[in-house]
C-alpha cells in the first residue's frame, strides 16, 4: 500500500497529508471567504480537526458544533483508539442482533454470546467455502466484516445488514446484496484516514511481542468478527509511514479561553463512542447535547428535529449560555 500510495499520489504530497496542515487550511479557507471568525459543522474525523482548530486559533473561534467526537487525548494511541472503536461496534452488533431477533429480520438470537458465536460460524463459513454472486464475484468472510462495519453505523441501514446476513447464512447472494457489497467497497475515505492516522502519529518503537499483543487485543474487542486464529502479526502501514507530524505534541499545554463549542453524540455510537463527546466536552468547558440512539452523526441532516433546532439556535445564539441537554 504505501509504494500504491508514493507511486499514485506522489511524496510532496504525502509528506503533507496530516490533520496538522488541515488545520492550518482551514484557518486559511476561514481568511478567503473574507470571516473575522469561523463558524463550522464538524463531523466525526472532522471533529479532530475543528478541536484543534480551536486550540490553535482560540481568537477567531465563532462557533463550532462538533458531531462524532474524536477524543484528542485518546487520539495519542492509535492502538488504544482502535480498541476502543472495536469495543463500540461489538456493542452496537448486539444490539443490532437484539433488533434482528425481535423483528424477525435475520437468524440472530437476542442473547448477545449466541449471536456473537452465530456471526463467527457465519464468518468461518464463508472463510472455508466463499459464495458468489450471478456475475462470478468471490464474496468471503472480509466483504461481510465490511460491510457489516459501514452498515451498522446508522441503525437506518439495520435493515439491509439484517438482508445480508439471512441470505448469507442460507448460502443465497441476490442482486441487492451484491449492490450492498458494491456500495460498502465504494467508500473511499478508509485509506485516506488510514494514511493520515499514520502521519499523525509520533516515531515509536515497539517491539513485535507488543505489536502483536496490541492487535490480538482490538480484534478481542470486536468479539463477533474474532473469528479464527490469526496469523502473527507483520507490519502495517504505520509502521513502515515515514513521514510523521505528531499533530498532539504541537498541542498547547493548557486549553486557551474559548467561545462555547457544542458537543454532539449518540449514545451508542459504534465508531465514536459517547463518552469521546462527554470527556471533549468537559476539556473544553462546554456543553454536550446527546441523542438517546443508535448512529454515528446526525447534526442538520433532518433526523431529529430536536437535534437540529438546538444546533440551529446555537449557531445563531452561539454567546447564550448552555448547559448539556438530551434528545430523544
């Protein structure tokens, strides 16, 4: 991957992909468009970007809603960040699988070890003897993890996980599964986040024992995709980036005066977990507005009303003072 990436995108270019740049863009598309002070929406990774926005430019902060928070101080880790996402989605599988069992919508069991061993015996199923669709296409284990990981984000598309798995488990892959197939490896935000993950991190030195013992630990953490030994592990693109940033070491050591940000999060965000909101929030002394729901990002995409008017009102009232307050 990373000779795909010199030889396609070019080295001037990849020693300056990172969130410290984008940070520093942002502040400069903030001057083109002629604003004393940024007003911004910031979704999910883009939620890192606008927390450090507002540390390095505390005086030209406005207002800045941030929905799918990234946690800074857990962003240092990448390995702990990942363990934690792991953890987030084997939360949401379960509840996913409770859903799929009351609705009748796939052979899931409600209890959430049993529904967890029925995905893996999916996964090894699939691992030994691989489907394929009308066009001759291979679908294995990795295509489910996939898209089981894009759809189980927003509890809208539960239904279409739930298709897939029923007809995968009956050895079945129809048109709309292999379109679901399509679109989960449409998404190209996977390798750009993963190239600016490696960017953002500092020069460590780990030894393979530890490496692999941190792997072995995230893929624990999603227990429902665990679903056979697994190699050793070898290194990764991270390991072999050379060109780093450490964007956090760059970070002021205390939090500068600042406008009130708003905090927004569902809580049971599979990808960032509520609790990135609450303890984001609470750096930077400002409330948290929290969805009782399943999904990762919603702000001013008309999902809840609810929602959507206390952003609304925030960006025009960005000065009136707030306290957290939840959505249902």
């Amino acid at each position: 991957m990373l000779k795909a990436c010199i030889a396609n995108t070019g080295v001037e270019v990849l020693k300056h992909i990172g969130t410290d740049e984008a940070v520093s863009d942002v502040d400069r598309i903030r001057q083109a468009l002629g604003d004393s002070k940024l007003t911004a929406v910031a979704y999910s990774y883009g939620t890192q970007v606008a927390a450090l926005y507002a540390e390095r430019f505390p005086s030209t902060v406005r207002a800045i809603v941030l929905d799918g928070v990234v946690d800074l101080e857990e962003a240092k880790d990448d390995a702990t960040m990942q363990r934690n996402q792991a953890r987030g989605y084997q939360n949401t599988f379960e509840r996913f699988a409770v859903w799929c069992a009351e609705t009748g919508s796939c052979p899931l069991s409600s209890d959430k070890m049993l529904a967890t061993q029925q995905y893996r015996n999916l996964l090894s199923q699939l691992h030994s003897q691989p489907l394929y669709d009308a066009e001759g296409r291979q679908i294995t284990a990795n295509d489910l993890i996939s898209l089981t990981t894009s759809l189980l984000l927003w509890r809208s598309s539960w239904p279409s996980l739930a298709t897939a798995v029923r007809q995968l488990s009956a050895g079945i892959v129809s048109k709309e599964v292999s379109g679901l197939l399509d679109y989960s490896a449409s998404f190209g935000d996977t390798d750009a986040l993963s190239v600016i993950s490696c960017a953002d991190q500092s020069v460590r030195e780990f030894r393979q024992s530890e490496i692999r013992r941190q792997r072995q630990l995230i893929r624990e953490a999603f227990a429902a995709t665990n679903y056979q030994p697994q190699e050793p592990a070898s290194l990764d693109l991270c390991d072999l980036w050379p060109w780093k940033n450490n964007v956090h070491a760059k970070r002021p050591a205390h939090i500068p005066h600042l406008p009130q940000l708003l905090f927004v999060a569902q809580q049971h965000d599979p990808t960032t977990p509520w609790h990135n909101a609450r303890t984001m929030a609470t750096l930077f002394s400002s409330p948290l507005l929290t969805l009782e729901g399943d999904g990762h990002t919603l702000v001013l995409s008309g999902a809840n009303l609810c929602v959507d008017k206390t952003v609304v009102d925030y960006l025009i009232n960005p000065d009136k003072k707030r306290n957290d307050s939840v959505c249902r």
